[in-house]
C-alpha cells in the first residue's frame, strides 16, 4: 500500500513537470527560420574566415530578424565582418548607418567607438581620437565610455604632454562624474597630479576619489587608498600611510560556502602596514605583530610565506632566538612548498627539515635582510 502510494505520488509529480516544462516551452521566444538559418550560415562562414560571405549572411539575418535587437545585432557582425575581411570603407559605412538607423541602441555606442578605432587605424589619427571623445559625450554612460576616456586621455598626454590630459580631465569631470565614467575620471586626475609633481594634490585626490566612490561598488576604491599611502610615506608621513591602509582593509569581510570577497591590494596591504613599521616607523615589534597578521588572517594571500619569513628575519635581528624560530617553524609545517622553507635552518639551527628535502637557492640567503618583502615579486 505504501509503494503504491509512492508510486502514484511520483507518476503525478512526472506529469506535473511534463506540463510544466510544456508551459515553459509554449512560452519560449520564437525566431524566424529565415533568420535563423541566415545566422548559423553566418557564424559558419566567420569561424571558416571567408568574412565576404559571413557578411552576405549576416545582411540577410538582419533583413529576416523579427525584433530590433536582433536586427542590430546582425548588422553590427555584418559591419564587423567586412572590418575583419579589410573592407575598411564597407566596416564605415556599415558602422554609421546602424549607429544612425538606431542611436539609442545597444549597439550605437560600440560602432561609434569601431568608427573612432578604424580612423584612427586607417585615416586620420587625429580626428579618430577626436571622434573617441564626441561619442563619449554621446554616450557617456555606455559600457565602452571608460575605455574611450582612456583611449583619449591617454593620446592627449602623448601628443601634448600630461598637462593636457590633466587639464581636459578637471574641464571635463563634473559631467563626467553625473553622466559616465566618473570614478575612473576622478583616479585620472589623481594619477595626472602624481605625474605632474603634485604629490600633495594627489594624495588628497586619491583620497577624495576613495570617499566619493566607496566600497563594495567603487571599483578604484582599493587603488585609490593604497596609492594615497604611497603618497603618504613620499610626503613624509608614514602614520598616516598606515591610517589609509587600515582604511581599506577595514572594509574586509568574510565570504559563505567557500568563496572569498578578498581584493588584490588586501594582502599588499598589510605587508605595507608591516613594512612601514619597520622601515618608516621602526617599531620593529608592532611590524612582528603585522607580518604574523598577514599569515593568520589573509589566509587566501600568495604572501604569507613572504611574511613569516620577513617576521622571523626581524626577530633575530632584535636578538630574540626564540621568536624567529617559532616563526620558522610555523613556515616548514604549514607552508613547506615554500620557496624560504628549505633556508629554514639558515635562521634557527632546531627548525623541523622538510619531508622532501629541496635545496636552499643563494638568493633566498642574499635577500635575507630586512627591507625586503617579496610584496612586488608575487601580487
């Protein structure tokens, strides 16, 4: 009686799915064969490199497409098509009539852009860069307007030095910064001071952009900080290259199930913050305290072996036997991959040997002085 109750259980809930997934697929978007067809023709022409015919094809999907997005989409691949074959005049002409046939669609951003990047390839340079910076006043907040303020930036500062660039950033921020890629605009100038020899003005920058743009969505937001704590030991004052650190890590947070929300420059950071209290602050205890934060808590960080080595390094210098080889000894048995782990025994005579013995390599043993981290070797 039970099975039988289980089975009828089981064919009903059968039938429940097949309805379902019958619901679902009468639902489901249909194309026009027509289209279809010329689309896979297409594609196959495109993998094969006769992008003449892909061309053909795609114009024929395009003129058999039931929707406006799907029409563009066969219009932009048609463009790209000749682009690829070096139909330089075609990819033009193709370009500019979708971008005009629909300015506010999807794809009127990127023909501008291959517009701008097809001049600037095979006409006149300059007015393809000045074409960038008109379709990024057109479309400022499309996903291709950061990289064309770059692409433009980066043309003014080569052809008419960084001044210009720094200059057409700051006339052109505020819109920037309502509109389109403001967050990276606002880095820009940052980084334009910098290289202009406003430290103090770049710091400050860097800061501002930080705070204008915070965690989790600015994206620079990391960048920014660590760059103003660069700035910070420059000008002289290391405390508050450490305050700025503290700063972007304090925005660390724990991931579920496995994943991580670690950012690049967390690790960096705290080998910073260690560093500068050795080298900056000469608070050689508190910078022991930081290189042993590094291995115990950024447990996803390429440089932990780096700090337990750089922790023991500092100890023994301080004359505390003890300290250095429970440094060392934590580095053989948790991490004995280790590129210092065979050079164990080079700082505490006592330290474990490795299960498989590898030979310890002379530059481990040259760099064996405080004032490297082996930060810029690995992140």
């Amino acid at each position: 009686m039970i099975r039988s109750r289980l089975e009828l259980r089981a064919s009903a809930s059968g039938l429940l799915l097949a309805a379902l997934m019958l619901a679902l697929s009468a639902c489901a978007p249909t194309l026009p064969p027509a289209y279809k067809l010329a689309h896979a023709a297409g594609d196959r022409a495109w993998s094969a490199g006769r992008f003449d015919e892909a061309a053909a094809k795609y114009r024929e999907a395009a003129e058999a497409a039931g929707k406006v997005n799907d029409r563009d989409e066969m219009l932009f691949l048609e463009a790209s098509s000749w682009q690829r074959a070096g139909q330089w005049q075609q990819a033009r002409d193709r370009y500019s009539a979708l971008e005009t046939l629909n300015p506010a669609g999807d794809r009127a951003a990127r023909c501008a852009f291959e517009l701008a990047e097809l001049e600037i390839e095979h006409g006149d340079a300059a007015r393809g860069y000045a074409m960038h910076e008109q379709a990024l006043r057109r479309y400022p907040s499309s996903g291709i307007a950061r990289r064309q303020m770059l692409r433009y930036v980066a043309w003014l500062d080569d052809k008419q030095g960084v001044a210009a660039g720094l200059q057409w950033l700051r006339a052109n921020l505020a819109w920037l910064r309502e509109k389109g890629p403001g967050e990276a605009a606002f880095y820009l100038v940052a980084d334009h001071l910098e290289r202009t020899g406003d430290l103090a003005g770049a710091r400050d920058t860097f800061v501002q952009c930080a705070h204008a743009y915070p965690y989790p969505k600015g994206g620079l937001y990391d960048d920014s900080l660590y760059r103003a704590s660069v700035l910070d030991e420059k000008l002289g004052d290391p405390k508050l290259a450490v305050e700025h650190l503290r700063e972007l890590l304090a925005n660390r947070e724990p991931g579920t199930m496995g994943s991580s929300y670690e950012r690049p420059r967390y690790g960096q950071s705290q080998m910073r913050i260690a560093t500068l209290y050795r080298d900056a602050l000469r608070d050689h205890a508190q910078a022991r305290k930081e290189f042993r934060k590094l291995y115990a808590e950024f447990t996803t960080s390429q440089l932990r072996d780096d700090a337990l080595w750089q922790e023991a390094l500092l100890a023994k210098e301080d004359g505390e036997q003890d300290a250095t080889c429970d440094a060392v000894r934590v580095l053989v048995s948790k991490l004995p991959d280790s590129r210092y782990a065979p050079c164990a025994r080079s700082l505490c005579p006592s330290a474990p040997l490795l299960d498989k013995p590898r030979p310890c390599h002379a530059y481990v043993l040259r760099a064996a002085t405080p004032g490297s981290d082996g930060a810029a070797a690995k992140e």
